[in-house]
C-alpha cells in the first residue's frame, strides 16, 4: 500500500541537485522546516485554506527508499489494480 500512498504523503517535496554537500543540504532542510514553524507562514497558509502537514527531507529519503524498493511484481499488480474499474454510488444529476 506504500506504493500507492507514497505520492500523497510526499505531496509537494522541494528538490535540490544531486551530490549537494552535506553541509548545504542539513542548511535548506532546517530552513525549510523553520519556515513551517513560523506563526506568520502558519497564519498565512490558514488565511489561504492551505493544508501545511510538512514532513523532513529525512522522512521523504526514507519513504523513497521504502518505493524505490518494491519488488517488480507488487509496481506491476498495483498498476493492475489502478487500471481497474471501479463501479462508484454516484446522485443522478437533475438537468
């Protein structure tokens, strides 16, 4: 189900170039998470109905980590299934 999931609970990430040092990358990771602690960026995602849920640069190499991992035969029955019909309860529309 990770696999499935994993493009939600990433939802937006912020990317840098590969192979950045150490040093620079600990710098964005710490500014980023600082930024979605500041009460005027946490009042202002509220003002603009923004869900803010961040989760660390740490946790999202992880969770890769976790999909790039998948065995060839889970990614191929997960995209079975995605492909599959599935009847909905849908309201008829009143025209």
């Amino acid at each position: 189900m990770e696999f499935f999931f994993a493009r939600q609970e990433m939802s937006r990430p912020l990317l840098t170039t590969p192979n950045v040092n150490a040093e620079r990358l600990d710098a964005l990771r710490n500014a980023f998470m600082a930024t979605t602690r500041d009460p005027e960026f946490v009042e202002a995602t509220k003002e603009q109905d923004v869900e803010l849920d961040p989760i660390s640069g740490v946790e999202i190499d992880s969770l890769l980590k976790r999909v790039f991992a998948t065995p060839r035969e889970v990614i191929e029955r997960a995209t079975q299934l995605s492909k599959a019909y599935v009847p909905t309860q849908q309201a008829p529309v009143n025209k």
